[in-house]
C-alpha cells in the first residue's frame, strides 16, 4: 500500500539545497549550514540581497535582541510577591510565558534558515542573557543563598 499520496521528497543538489516549486518560481531550502548574507530569515525576502550586507547585519542584530529577550523574561520578577490578586498574578504569568515561547519559536525558525551568522548570534544573545540575568556573576550573596524564587516563570524544559 502506497502512504506517501504521492508525495515526494525534493530532490537535493550538489550544494546542500532542495527545491519547490511554488507556480512559475523556484524556492531553494537549505538543509545544511551555509555561511552568507543571502539568506532569508523569518519572513520572505527579508533580509534578501537589499543594502547589500546591511540588511543582514540588521537581522542578526534582531535575532540576538530576541535570544536575549527570552533569557530577560525566563529570569525576571516583573510580578510583585505577596499580591493581593492571586488570579490577576497568574493572568500575567501567563501572558509572560506565552510571550517567552512564541519569543523561542521565533528563534528557533530563525536558526532554522540553516546561516551560520543566525545560529551564532542565537546562542550569543542566550548566553549573554543568561549572563547578565541567570548566572551569579551579577547576583548579591544573599539571593544566591536564598531558597526564595528568582524569577515569575519557571525554567524552560524541553
């Protein structure tokens, strides 16, 4: 029995792409890492071959800025202890959490265009993030020592 519906696989070139065709154009997907500043990342033709690397510098900026938002909302206390609404914190505990996943997602789509500009500044915006608002390096003794909670949200879990 045939499960495929006649569905096939794109046939892969000799530079690590694969084509579909979409009407009358070619889409070309990466399937292995690629170095360059031609990439599309997110969204269609962004950042493309517009202001030469300009454009692309732009988006690796963006891509850090996201990776370093998800460690801030991972590790912030945006949310006061003690509050009288219990329902009102767990609104906003919510919508935080919310925001920290479709924030990840959108990272992970990111790095998923396969530039390896993209992933390194991924993992750079995380790391940094995690340095400034996870690790002790800039925490007072007393909150390391504290069994209190550090954050609104718990830990992300795969």
């Amino acid at each position: 029995m045939n499960h495929d519906h006649g569905m096939a696989a794109p046939p892969l070139s000799m530079n690590g792409t694969a084509g579909m065709h979409y009407g009358k154009k070619m889409m070309m997907m990466h399937m292995t890492f690629f170095w360059g500043k031609d990439a599309e990342i997110l969204f269609s033709g962004w950042p493309g071959r517009r202001l030469g690397g300009g454009m692309y510098a732009l988006a690796l900026i963006f891509i850090f800025f996201l990776a370093f938002l998800v460690e801030w909302i991972s590790h912030s206390r945006l949310i006061k202890p003690g509050g009288a609404n219990k329902v009102w914190a767990g609104v906003v505990q919510s919508l935080l959490h919310a925001v920290r996943v479709g924030l990840a997602y959108l990272v992970m789509l990111a790095v998923m265009s396969f530039n390896g500009g993209v992933f390194l500044m991924a993992i750079a915006g995380h790391m940094l993030g995690f340095l400034l608002f996870g690790s002790r390096v800039f925490k007072r003794n007393m909150d390391i020592l504290s069994s209190e909670k550090t954050s609104d949200l718990p830990p992300m879990a795969c």
